[in-house]
C-alpha cells in the first residue's frame, strides 16, 4: 500500500530513542522529511545521524526540554523553518516516575503534568497555524493503555495520561473542519529503554531481576511477549499518513491484547 507520505514534512517529539525514535524511522523510510526533538543534545545528534545512515532520508535535529514552557513553539518554530511546512506532528514524552499515591507531593504532580499533559498541548498549540496549511496535516499522540487499564505503582501516568486521551478526542472534534486529524497511540509494554527503567524498579521492589520482570508481564499478553518498537511505529505511520485520511478522534491499542475490556 502507498501511505502517500513522500515528501510529506514532520515533527516528532521525543525521538531521541524509543517509541519517538522508532516513528521517525518508519516516517523516513516511507519518503518523509523529518525533525526529530529530545532534550540531549550529544544522544540526539546521535540519533539523527544513525537514522540518516539507515534511511537516507533528511533529518533535523532540534534540542530542546518540553517542560519548559517556553521551549515548544521554538522548536515548532525552528523545525518548520528548516523543513519549509508541517503536515505531521508526534507529540511524545517520557513518563513521569513510578511510585504511589502517597509519595508524591503537588511539586512532582506538577512535574508530571508539565511533561504528560503540557508538552501536547504546547506543541499541538504552536503547531496549529502551520497544520492549518497542509493538505495532510495529522497529528498523533501517544499516550497509554494504562489511560483503559491502570498499572500498578504508575498513579502519576495513570492520572495525567488521561487528560491527554481527553484533549486528542476534543480536538478531533473542534478542529476537523479545519482538515487536521487527531488521533492517540495507546501502547502497552514495549522494548524500550523506558520499560526497562519501569522493570528495574520492579525488580528493586520485589527482589527480583529485570529478566523475571520482564517474563511476568509478558505473560499479561496473549501473544506471551512485549511489542517492538517497530511494531508501535507500523500503526502510527499508518495513522499519521493520507491513507487512513478518514480516521480521527481514535485511541488506538497497541498492546497485544493486555487491555482486557471490549471498548
């Protein structure tokens, strides 16, 4: 299938590794020019040179830390200058830390809300003018299926994660008359480097290894394992691009069946 994204332009958040970096790969290799964001500047020069020689493709690497109120409409600003358009954006953050309720005070809640919830709504804000002027604009937002299914000792993502799922939906709505698609990624446990900081303070609080860890909640999915990154990147090419241009306001799964509801 031709997704239609060659030459399309695109900003990825948090692409420095992970989920982020694993969607800019997969833009790249269906013919997209991308910018890619992280907040260090030597991994994320890193970053961008390893997709270039996988890929071929144009890179943009724009560093800058997405708590930071006023850090988002630069980078905005900064990538589309250096791309000449937007048609794409992929707002991603890390997670806020693992833990309970009763151990976090308002400073970390803030922290979280700043990183979880803030960072979407600054770049979809300073993204809007410039998607107003594509033919494809799109906009995806990864979340998480905790936002259907809390984890246990992830209160602070299992809280604010949900804000964002409310925010994908009411944009969908308010603004698909201007043509930009909104949806949300809800993956569940990935081979990232962010699940295997999750695993450890597992590992940590039950005594146990990263390895055991990581073979219990596997168990949770009926395929018996974790996703790859390039598994969670297939579904958000697909919805980011012109093929599924009649898909928005979605909140996708991508969790190998850990979600054990039926909506």
């Amino acid at each position: 299938m031709d997704l239609h994204l060659k030459g399309k332009t695109a900003f990825i958040a948090g692409a420095s590794r992970g989920l982020g970096y694993a969607v800019a790969r997969g833009l790249l290799l269906e013919g997209c020019r991308v910018a890619i964001n992280g907040r260090n500047h030597v991994s994320l020069e890193s970053a961008a040179n390893k997709l270039r020689s996988e890929t071929g493709g144009e890179v943009v690497p724009v560093t800058g830390d997405l708590t930071d109120a006023i850090i988002p409409s630069q980078l905005i600003d900064y990538a589309t200058n250096a791309l000449g358009s937007l048609d794409l954006l992929v707002t991603n953050a890390g997670g806020p830390p693992a833990g309970q309720f009763e151990s976090f005070d308002d400073a970390v809640w803030q922290k979280a809300i700043d990183l979880s919830f803030m960072s979407h709504v600054r770049l979809i804000r300073a993204a809007l003018p410039h998607l107003k002027a594509s033919q494809a604009a799109s906009v995806l937002t990864v979340t998480s299926y905790s936002v259907k299914q809390p984890i246990p000792n992830l209160v602070l993502s299992n809280s604010i994660r949900a804000a964002t799922v409310g925010l994908t939906k009411t944009l969908a709505l308010e603004v698909g008359n201007a043509g930009i698609r909104f949806n949300s990624i809800l993956p569940a446990w990935t081979e990232t480097e962010r699940v295997t900081e999750l695993m450890t303070n597992r590992a940590a609080q039950n005594g146990t290894t990263v390895e055991v860890e990581i073979t219990r909640q596997s168990k949770e999915s009926p395929l018996g394992r974790m996703a790859t990154p390039e598994e969670f990147a297939n579904a958000a090419v697909f919805l980011l691009s012109p093929a599924a241009s009649y898909i928005t306001g979605v909140m996708l799964s991508v969790d190998g069946g850990m979600f054990k509801g039926t909506l």
